[in-house]
C-alpha cells in the first residue's frame, strides 16, 4: 500500500477537529491547509504551472517532441504525468467524455512505463499526453478552462458533510456543488476524499468511480497540495450526471434506496471488519451469485458477506472474479452496436466485461483505503453495480473446447509467438486459448504480461488499453491462485479484439525517439 493511502486513516480521524480549525492553528500543528484561491485569474500549479501552461497550449505532435527533448535534460517521467493530469483537470473538469477518459489513462500508463525497458519506459505516458494535448487542442486550449478559483460554500455545522454534499450534488447545480466541496479542502485530503464518497455511490456508472479513484491515486504524483483541484473532477461529474438526469427526465438508480436498506437490514453501520477469507468454494459461489445474479440480488448476497464476518479484500476479490467472467462470457459486441472503432464481434472499449473490470477495481481499491462506512457501501454498490449484466453472456466461458483443440505446442516460447501472431490476425478465441494453455503448464505470468505490454502501449484500445491492461495486472497480484490465471486470458482475448488500431501519439513518439 502507498503512503498516501495508509496515512488516509488517520487522517480521517483528524477531520472532525480539523473541520472547525483556522488556517493558522492549522499551520501551528504542522497540517497543511490548502486554500480557495480568491482571484478571477487561472488557478496557478505553482513550480508545476509552466509545463501545465505548456500542455495546455501546445499542439499534440509540438508537444511530444518538447517533452522528449525534456526527458534527455532530465524531467522525471512522473513530472510530465503530474503536470498532465493537472492541464486535464484543469481544462475538463471530469466534464468531457475524452477528457476523463484520457485523465483516468495516465496513472496506469505510468505504471505500465515502470514496467518496460528504460529506453521503452517514457512511450505509453508520451502516448497519453499526445491524446491529451489533442483533446485540449480540439476544445480551445486554455480559453477552454472548466475548473477555475472559487470562494467555498459552508455545510452547516448541523449537517452530516458527506450526506449534505450528495444532496448538493443531486440538485444538478455543479458550481455551487464545486463550492460546497471546497469548503472541505482546510482539512486532511482523506477527509474529503470519504466525504464525496457519498455522491459517487449515488449512481451506477463505470466513469463515476473510476474518475474517483484515479483522481486520488493521482494525488501520489502531483502532491497533496493538489489533491483537493484533482478530486473536485469527481464531485462535478456527479453533478453534472444529474443536472443531464434531471433534464431528460430520467430516473435515478435504485442503489439510493438499496444501500442504505442494506446497510440498516444487516447492521452494517459500525460493524467491525471481518477477517474471515472464505475458502475456494465459497469466493467461487459469492462471484457466480454477483456474475449471474440481478443487481438487487448481487448487492445483498454482499451485504451477507459482510455481515456474516467476511474480510473485505476476499469480498472485493469475488467483484473482481464475477467481473472477469463478464469478459470470458462475452458473445462479442453485436452489430447494432458496433462502428469502425469497436466492430462486430470485438469485446474492448466500452464492452460490459472490460467497464464491469474497470469498476471493480475501483470500488476494491476505494474499500480498501476507506473508513468504515466507505468500505462496506463501496463494496455494495461494487456488487450492485456488477450484478444484472449477463443477459447476454454465453453459457461457457472462451476459450471453448474447440479452441484448446488448436493449441498444439507446449513449450512457453512458442506459446507467447503463436500468442502474439493470434493477436495481430485478431483471433480473440486462438490468443485465449493458447494463453490459457500457457498457464495450465504452469509457465512465469511475466512474460504473458510483457507480451500484451507491448500492444497496450501500442493500440488505442477505444480509450481502454492502459487502464484494462492495469486493471489485470493489478487484479491478477490480488486475486487467489484458483483464479487469478482468468485475468490473463480475459487479457489475451481484449488484446486481439482491440489491434489494428495503434494510437497516433505512440507513433509519433517512437518516430521522434527513433
């Protein structure tokens, strides 16, 4: 676990003091405080803002070589993600559908770089930044800015923070819920970060949650005196998700009366965290009843677990498993939702199994650096949110029998090439079965991963391929060994689905990097 996210305990145990405290007291007892800016000027990333300003307002294939001529003098790879991430913020505001696409992208393609070879390392960030700069370029450059100073709005002392910022935020008014987040950004980082809890469990939406977690795992490369600019993406897309409901007159989701039923049906409010692992059995049970379960029926088989004493990682692992299944169940994108990005057949991009993945991972993490409450409801509404999805989902997972039947070869070498020449002919079911094959024979998981590394880095993936190909790796280290293996045949099968399509700033990076 990363500092940050160990010191969130205690921090939230120093915000009900901190709320009432000045900044200068603050500054006496050594926290820092971070203040609303009162200017109708930009807001101002101090030592970062020059390469932010530059982001903003250079080209995507000026930029690109700029920053690789910044990397041979010495600009750490994470300084150009933290100054990206902040020129996202900044420009989009959580409000731009390739906008936080592209901010959600960048932590993963960091860790993806740490990964590769060092002459290699700088592509899958290069990559994001070019797609970055694009987008900003598309909507105006800095004349476009979304997130700008502002002068906080108070909770009444006699309000519960986090459940009156979700009732500010359920108004649709993103300015003044922007505002009355704000007035939280005197205290601990983590203070704030449980408290917009409240708004992002209030809908079932991948975008949501993962924009919120990448907002606070971003934190750890920019700083905490930037977290608060960062997660204020989160708490306006929540409000705007609901000034867009509001307007076309659509019905919120259930989860607003299914959790805090199940929280009071199980006493779930104060329970002490469970430590029981279940053994293979029961986590298999627990993820079938989320994967083929409705919603309704995912959550409270949850909130069971929970209640009966079950550890909260062995929980979240279940979301993971039932997840994964979405994506080894897929029949494949049918035609009335296909294009030329995401054809017939392909199951990348925006497919149930890879968003259901991507969400799971971020309910699991968020539970994991939560209080009490957080954790239990993320878990639910981790549940809720993956349950219902397989309507369409074949009986038998891929890769089927007959697939199997074509992998002729045992030998790890040749498994990896027959692999890697199944992905550029897109064979999603070939690539599947030769990787699960591969693991049967109890073959090293890292070259499988440093294989699809590669395409990850290459391919644009519909906005998907570093964060799916984070999503595995991450979910493969905390996942039991029953079925960990799952995660990287999923892998395999979304790696083919999405080549053929390589991202223009990988292209361009590798040309000016020779």
């Amino acid at each position: 676990m990363q500092r940050s996210r160990r010191r969130f305990f205690s921090e939230v145990g120093q915000g009900m003091l901190l709320a009432g405290l000045g900044s200068g007291l603050a500054g006496e007892l050594g926290i820092q405080c971070l203040q609303a800016q009162e200017s109708d000027q930009s807001l101002d990333f101090g030592e970062l803002e020059p390469l932010v300003c530059l982001m903003q307002e250079t080209g995507p294939d000026e930029l690109t070589a700029e920053l690789i001529k910044r990397l041979a003098r010495g600009t750490e790879l994470k300084t150009l993600v933290a100054a990206g991430a902040l020129a996202n913020a900044r420009t989009f505001a959580g409000q731009d559908y390739i906008g936080f696409h592209t901010f959600m992208a960048l932590m993963p393609a960091y860790k993806m770089s740490q990964a590769l070879p060092t002459n290699l390392r700088a592509l899958p960030v290069l990559k994001v930044l070019y797609r970055n700069a694009q987008r900003i370029q598309e909507l105006g450059g800095r004349e476009h800015e979304l997130l700008q100073p502002l002068t906080p709005e108070a909770i009444p002392n006699e309000a519960q923070a986090g459940d009156y910022l979700r009732q500010v935020s359920r108004t649709g008014d993103v300015e003044r819920a922007d505002r009355t987040f704000a007035s939280l950004q005197g205290g601990p980082i983590g203070e704030a970060f449980h408290h917009l809890q409240y708004a992002v469990e209030d809908e079932v939406d991948v975008h949501r949650v993962v924009l919120a977690w990448r907002a606070w795992d971003t934190y750890e490369l920019t700083g905490e005196k930037w977290a608060h600019c960062l997660l204020r993406q989160s708490i306006r897309y929540c409000a705007n998700t609901e000034k867009q409901m509001i307007a076309g007159n659509r019905s919120p989701s259930t989860i607003r009366t299914v959790l805090p039923a199940l929280l009071d049906q199980y006493h779930l409010l104060g329970l002490k965290p469970g430590t029981k692992k279940g053994d293979d059995h029961w986590i298999d049970e627990l993820a079938q009843t989320i994967f083929r379960g409705s919603r309704d029926q995912a959550a409270d088989a949850v909130a069971q677990a929970l209640a009966e004493g079950y550890d909260h990682s062995a929980v979240g692992e279940a979301l993971s498993i039932a997840a994964n299944r979405l994506v080894l169940h897929d029949p494949g994108r049918p035609e009335k939702w296909s294009n030329a990005e995401k054809p017939v057949g392909s199951c990348h991009g925006d497919s149930v199994g890879v968003h259901a993945s991507d969400a799971a991972n971020a309910w699991r993490n968020i539970a994991s650096v939560s209080d009490a409450r957080n954790a239990v409801a993320s878990l639910i509404v981790g549940a809720f949110h993956t349950g219902g999805q397989s309507d369409r989902s074949q009986v038998q997972a891929y890769p089927l029998a007959e697939h199997l039947e074509q992998v002729r070869t045992q030998k790890p070498l040749e498994l990896l090439k027959e692999t890697e020449a199944a992905i550029c002919a897109k064979d999603q079911f070939l690539a599947a079965a030769l990787i699960q094959r591969y693991g049967e024979l109890g073959h090293p998981v890292l070259p499988a991963f440093e294989l699809m590394l590669k395409f990850a880095t290459s391919e644009d993936g519909a906005l998907h391929a570093e964060k799916y190909y984070h999503t595995v790796t991450t979910e493969f280290a905390n996942t039991r060994p029953a079925y960990r293996w799952n995660q990287v045949v999923a892998l395999a099968r979304v790696t083919a689905s999405e080549y053929g399509r390589p991202s223009p700033g990988y292209q361009r990076a590798r040309e000016l990097m020779g």
